[in-house]
C-alpha cells in the first residue's frame, strides 16, 4: 500500500472506486515483499506493481471482476508454473498470495492514514487480511503517538494489534501478525497485514573526512537520514558535505549521547583517531542501535580493541563491533569504500552472507525475520 499511498489518497479524497491488490503472503524468492500493492479505479487506470511484471495482467483481470462484481474480497494465489510456458506464474519460484478488494468510500481514518505518511510522519496502517468475512479489508490508522483509529469491532483485537503496530514501527518494517485465538479474551483469530510507514532511518557518521563524503552520499540513495559529525570545525562544513541531511561540530560522543537512535540507526565511526574514537565507541556498544562499524587497519583494529578493553568494554559488546568496517570488495577510492561500508550494513540488516549469489544454493530473498516478543503470520 505504501508504494502507492499518494494515488490511493487522491482517489479517497475524489470518492472514486478502485481495487485494490495486496501481497499479503510471499515464501520463496518472490519479487516484491508483503505490503507491496496494485490498485485499479473503474476507468482501467492501475497503478503499482505486485510481481514486478510476472502476473500484473493476471490480477488487474481480477481487479477489474471485482470492482464490476463487488461482494466480498477475492484471493489468488501464484506460484512458478514451468508446465505450460503460456500459464500465469512467477518466475523466480517462490509463491505469493493476493488480496483484492473493492474501496468505495473509504472510511475517514483511512484518509487520515494516508493523509500522515504523505506528509512523512511515523504511521501505520494495520489492514486486516484473514478472518470473519465481515472483517476482511476492515483498517485501523496507527499513529507513531496518540490514539488509533477505526476499530475492527473488539477492544481486545484493537489493543493487539495497536501494539504490534507500534513495534513494527520502531524498526520500520511492513509485516503480517496473528491476533486473537484466545478464548477467553479474544477469540477471533485474525492476520493482519501491518503497512509501517516509519521516518527515515538515520546514519550517523563520525570523521569529517573524504570517505565520509562518499559514505553521506551512498547513505541518502539508501534513504538514510544522514548526519555528519566531527569536533573539527573547519573539516565540518555543509559545503563538504552536500548529501548530508545535517553536519555537526561537537564531540562524537557527546552528540550521540543527546541525539535519538533506534534499532535501524547506522553508527559509521571513520576517524580512527584514538581520543575521538575510544569515548564514542565505548557508548555506542552500550546502544540499542542496528550497526557500529569502525574504520581502520588491522593493526589500529587491535589496537583499538586493546583501548575498548581497558576502559571496561565488554567481550560482548566488543562482539557487536564492525571493525575493519565494510565487507571485502577491494574497494580502493572512497566511492569504492562507501559501497563496501553499505554493503555490509544491507547485509548485517537483512542477515545476508555478502558471499555471490552465484556461490550459493536456495531462495535469494530471505523471509523478514520475527521481531522478538512479536509473533508474525506463517
């Protein structure tokens, strides 16, 4: 839905019917993840994409029965089909599943849902996907703060899933969850799709330097927010820095200590100067925060580690450290070197090998891994 969100409000706020096409299951290697949606208003215009291009004729077919039919919401299901080279299927081999449902006058809090990510605000939308037929399709906007809207008809239900919602915000990941089943509370059992439409992630890199340049640049094609921070004001300029979102002169680690992280911040300390380096690390290791890598050479790595270990770093957290930051690519410029650096943060994120493709054996696209505490659809 939010790759879609600016077309679907216009069509709300015109009160023009449309389906809309959600993937609401993947296994496999499929295109495109769970969230991702196509949408088609009585016109025949579509917009989005739920395949890539595999099966998008297959569903606006369906799209366009049920906005003629109305009725309930439709389901479709696609997997690889290598018996007929003419039938419907995915080319990669995994499976998704589909959800169509016909929208024609959206409830307010919908609007307000699309109204908030439009304007960039951390927001969720929880989309019911399987369950009493009265439910199905049935939404509730989730603000980061505040009060929910909408209602899927049991204050038990709206609790759950308002703080798996949340949760799923944090970390900003779109994802299915499984409510109810509880018979003594909340007996329904319910999947629903959870949209997380969450503020940018941000990079914090430390070092006013040229790969730092590079790194700020690579960092924003990602969509970090990304700061650039040094206590050496006449290296921390924004004119150096053009793809930061802010540069910062103070100490590295008195500006982490003031600044907000979560579990999707990148920490990116590029200094390897041992009076900026050592008080910032030694904090960052403590943070709950999704990366700490630490420019280097093997030697200052070691020397490094030693420093950690005398001011009180644990074993542990010394674990949780980057360093040489980046992963082996031969990377020479600082260009090079800020594709190394991302590289490895895709990969430590997505719990990928960084090894080729082409070594390996199996699905190329990784099931979201279950955020502790949260239980997550099959």
């Amino acid at each position: 839905m939010l790759n879609i969100a600016d077309t679907l409000h216009r069509w709300c706020r015109e009160a023009r019917p449309f389906a809309l096409a959600t993937v609401v299951h993947v296994s496999g290697s499929a295109p495109l993840p769970v969230g991702t949606a196509l949408a088609v208003d009585t016109d025949g215009i579509a917009v989005g994409s739920i395949s890539g291009g595999c099966v998008e004729a297959a569903v606006y077919e369906l799209c366009q029965r049920v906005l003629a039919e109305g009725g309930p919401p439709a389901r479709a299901a696609f997997g690889y089909s290598d018996d007929d080279s003419f039938a419907v299927g995915l080319t990669c081999g995994g499976e998704i599943e589909v959800l169509v449902q016909r929208v024609e006058l959206a409830e307010p809090h919908l609007v307000t849902a699309l109204e908030s990510m439009l304007a960039g605000y951390h927001t969720a939308v929880a989309h019911v996907v399987d369950g009493p037929e009265e439910l199905l399709g049935r939404t509730l906007h989730v603000p980061g703060e505040g009060p929910h809207d909408g209602t899927l008809g049991s204050g038990s239900e709206d609790r759950q899933v308002v703080a798996h919602a949340r949760a799923l915000l944090r970390v900003g990941r779109t994802a299915r969850i499984e409510v109810g089943g509880d018979a003594d509370t909340c007996p329904r059992q319910l999947t629903v799709l959870v949209h997380a439409h969450a503020l940018r992630p941000r990079m914090l890199i430390f070092g006013a330097v040229e790969f730092a340049a590079a790194l700020s640049q690579a960092g924003r094609f990602l969509g970090y927010r990304v700061t650039v921070c040094d206590a050496r004001p006449v290296f921390t300029t924004a004119a150096r820095f053009p793809h930061a979102d802010e540069v910062v002169t103070d100490w590295p680690h008195r500006y982490l200590a003031a600044t907000e992280t979560d579990a999707r911040t990148a920490v990116c300390v590029l200094t390897h100067d041992a009076k900026f380096d050592i008080p910032l690390l030694r904090l960052a290791l403590t943070l709950p925060v999704g990366y700490v890598g630490a420019m280097g050479s093997r030697r200052t790595h070691e020397h490094r580690i030693d420093l950690l270990r005398e001011v009180g770093v644990s074993q542990d957290q010394l674990a949780c450290l980057h360093s040489p930051i980046g992963l082996d690519l031969g990377a020479r410029t600082p260009e090079e070197t800020a594709i190394s650096i991302t590289s490895e943060i895709i990969a430590h994120a997505n719990r990928g090998t960084g090894l080729p493709l082409s070594h390996g054996t199996g699905p190329i696209h990784r099931p979201a891994q279950p955020l502790p505490g949260l239980a997550t659809a099959p």
